[in-house]
C-alpha cells in the first residue's frame, strides 16, 4: 500500500494491515487518515501550485536567465577520445558520446580511456572569450554524463579527472573560474538517471542502461546509487562550484519522493540555482507551471511550435553529434544558427547551442567559425534579442506570389521590449517589406513613432494601412543573414 512516491514498510505497515482486517470502524478510521496524508503530500511539494513565496523566488532566480537568451553547451568527456571511431567501427554521424552505450564497450575497457585523457591545450579563458565573442550569457558543462566519469574533483569516486587522469586539473573549477571572471553564468550539466560505468537496474522506460555488464542489476541498484551516489555529488558540485544552474538529463527511474528530495536539497544548498525540467523526464512537462524546476528543456535541437507560456529552452548542436566526431562534418552554418535563435527567442525561449572540444582540449575550429560569425551579428542585433519577451505572434511566414508586387516575401520573427517591437527579417529586403501583423485591421492600437533598423543609420520610412505596415528599405546591408527593424511606439 502506497500513495504516490511514498512507501509505507515495517511496523506502521503491519498495524495497518492488523486494524484492517478486524475493524470495520477502524478501516473507516485508516481510510481517512491515508487520505489526509495524502493530502498534505500533495500540497507539500507533490503536484502543489506554488505559493506566492514560492513564485517570487522563482522570479527573481530565473531572471537572469530570462535574459540572457543565449548559452554555451560543452559536451566534454572520456568520449572525446575515440571522437565517433571505436576501433574498425566508424560512425559518421550521431551522438559520438553515447559511444559506450552503442558499442556495448565493458567497464573495464573503457575506463582504460581516464588514463589515456590528457588535454592539455585546453584553456578556459580561451573557451570563455569565444563564448563571449558568441554573445553568449552563459555556459553549461556537461560534468558527468551518461558514461559515468566526472570532469571535476570528487571525494565520491576515483573516477574522475583529477585522480584518473594524467592531466590531474579540476577543469570544471577552472572554467567555473573563468567564467566568474568575465562575467558569464555557470552551470553544471549531470546525468542523474544514466550511468553506464554503475549498475542501476534495467527498470525503466527506455532500457538505456548498462546491462551488457550488470545483466542481473536491479532496482535496488538504482535506489543505492541515486542515495548514495548522484544525490550526494549534486550536492557536491553545489557546495564546491555553486552553479547558477542545474541542467539535469534523465530517463524516469526516480519516484516521485526521489525527485522531491533532490528538489529540496537543491533549494537548501543553493536557493538560486535555476532548475530545468529533466530533473523529473526528459518528456515535454503535462503541467505548466511544471513542479520542482524553473524552465523546460525541449528535446536536442527541437523548437517549439509555439511560445509555452514559460520559460523554455532548446539545446542545439552544430552537427549531428554533441561530443566531439572527427567524422561528423555535416556543419549547420552560422546563418541556420541565427535563424533558428531569431525564432527561438521570438517564443520566449533560449538557444543553448553545443561545441564539442577534442581530447586535447579544443573547440573545433568550424564550431569557433560560425560562433564568431553568429557574435558579429549580435553586435549589431542582439537588442533584439537580450531581455526581449514575446509580442502578440511570434511570426509570419513568407507569401510569395501576393501582394502589390513591391514588397518582398520571407519569413520573420518579433520580439518585444516595453513599448518598441523588433521585426527580424530573414533575409534581405530588395524591395519594400509589408508587416502584416502589424496592419491597422490586426493592431488598431498600435501606433507607431519611429522607424529604424538596426546597425544602418540610413532614414526608414513606415506607412501602415488596414493590410499591414509598410517599411523602406536602406541602401546598404547593415549585417548579413538577418535584419531587424525596430519600431519605437507611442
């Protein structure tokens, strides 16, 4: 007998069962009293609305964040090593740091990697001035992923970069470091529900643990392991890095009671950490506000449909891999990257965009290519993006064929700030651009006090009429890909 994520064992269980079966006063009694507790569960933290206490920690948390709308994703580890080849075995494309699991390589062969990882160009000033070259606000490292290892100091496990390598540094420490120094966020990736290098128990939904060298684990295995180690070094990276952010990956192998734990402890030790939501599954939340996190992770390289109406964010990668692939040149260019950040922002999201360094320590070098093409761009454009939230639509698509002839046809995204709306173009207006959204018949409130675009200082002109606004366009392209038009209001 058990509510949700709560279970009932040993003494109060057998008195229970005793007063059931020989009273039926006594089962009314018990019945009542389940319920009751039942009920304090649920609105102590097990599917709660949040208090306004609650709400206003939560804002004033996740502002930052809310702000920041761009990040840096690091998906370092042992996998960098064979970089998509293991052995004859070469993969072209996919997540090359998944290699453990895909070529179901034992524990005890794949450790022999931690003595062989020495990186030693590695520079974590150098990776954070390209993410500021980027734009970006903040940075998220993976410090242990599905494969077990940790990338920092642990007094829990000899396992990680410090003890089992001969590089011996605390790169998680230095980056944390860097990071305070140039004034960016840090935070700390962690696999809390997949470990290849422990047995954790096959019971779950995808079946993606390690069962080629733990063919008899059981849940058990899972429930010491999360007790007495992933809960335990969460808690280590809050005491010893204190991140501002907490970027869980898992796979529903925690009960409720697991995830309510962890939860707190995290709000004990560091109350303004940002949460995402794949601390309770990597599946879209049924709830919004989702419980016991502060923004939803969307799937790898996944933008939604349209804004949540909550924080949100989406993790990108470059290619098709988000470790390290010296086989995988399948490279999304950097114009793909700010079309999909314009339309990510435009539904009040964030673009956590991955680079996957080498075992040497290197960013690649077409990664560093297109973020510094994709921060040019954000030296002219990204008012248009920081600190900006949602307007009325996030969009209109491109209506090639209609019109007057004169306007030209392609795709934006708007953003707002107080009282100016910023409308990004994708691509370059030859002709005059017509605004549909923001025609008198589908904004009779709107009225506009001036016109310009962002990084021209060339005078534009705006005429709006019941089809929509109509804006000049200036003779000189400001930047490349993407150009935004701001729109000051009364």
């Amino acid at each position: 007998m058990a509510t949700p994520g709560l279970q009932v064992t040993g003494l109060p269980l057998t008195v229970a069962r005793f007063l059931w079966q020989n009273s039926r006063t006594m089962k009314k009694t018990l019945l009542l009293f389940i319920l009751v507790i039942a009920s304090v569960l649920f609105n102590t933290g097990f599917g709660a609305e949040p208090s306004a206490a609650e709400q206003a920690a939560r804002e004033a948390r996740i502002k930052w964040f809310r702000d920041a709308k761009f990040g840096m994703f690091i998906h370092w580890g042992l996998y960098s090593i064979p970089g998509g080849t293991w052995k004859d075995k070469v993969h072209k494309s996919g997540y090359s740091e998944w290699m453990m699991f895909s070529e179901k390589i034992p524990v005890k062969e794949y450790e022999q990697l931690a003595g062989k990882f020495n990186p030693v160009k590695f520079d974590a000033t150098a990776w954070v001035a390209v993410a500021r070259k980027a734009g970006m606000k903040y940075m998220v490292l993976t410090t242990k992923h599905h494969e077990g290892f940790s990338m920092f100091k642990s007094k829990l496990t000899p396992y990680n970069i410090v003890d089992a390598t001969p590089f011996k540094r605390d790169a998680t420490g230095e980056l944390v470091d860097a990071c305070r120094k140039a004034g960016l966020r840090f935070g700390c990736y962690y696999s809390v529900d997949r470990d290849w290098y422990r047995p954790q128990g096959p019971g779950n939904n995808y079946k993606q643990n390690n069962r080629w060298d733990y063919p008899d684990s059981k849940k058990e295995d899972f429930d010491k392991y999360f007790k007495e180690f992933a809960k335990p070094q969460v808690e280590e990276l809050l005491s010893n890095y204190r991140p501002d952010l907490l970027w869980f990956d898992e796979i529903d192998m925690k009960t409720d009671a697991q995830v309510e734990e962890l939860y707190q402890s995290i709000r004990k030790l560091r109350p303004d950490c940002v949460i995402n939501s794949r601390i309770q599954g990597c599946r879209f939340p049924s709830k919004i506000p989702p419980p016991h996190c502060d923004y939803i992770t969307s799937g790898d390289n996944e933008i939604l449909e349209k804004a949540p109406g909550f924080e949100w964010e989406n993790p990108g990668s470059m290619n098709t891999s988000y470790g390290y692939n010296q086989n995988d040149h399948n490279w999304v260019s950097a114009q793909e990257i700010i079309f999909r950040l314009a339309d990510i922002v435009s539904k009040g999201g964030n673009y956590l965009l991955n680079v996957g360094p080498t075992s040497e320590g290197i960013i690649p070098q077409p990664s560093i290519d297109r973020l510094v093409e994709v921060g040019a761009w954000m030296d002219i454009n990204g008012e248009a993006i920081y600190g900006t939230s949602v307007w009325k639509v996030h969009g209109e698509k491109a209506d090639p064929g209609k019109g007057d002839g004169k306007a030209a046809a392609f795709n934006m995204h708007f953003t707002a700030k107080g009282k100016t709306i910023y409308v990004i173009c994708l691509g370059w207006p030859e002709k005059e651009v017509l605004v549909k959204s923001l025609g008198r018949k589908e904004t009779p409130a709107v009225e506009i006090k001036s016109v310009s675009m962002l990084g021209s200082g060339e005078e534009i002109k705006g005429s709006q009429g019941d089809g929509g606004l109509a804006l000049t366009v200036p003779k000189e392209k400001p930047c490349k890909y993407a150009f935004v038009y701001k729109l000051e209001l009364r």
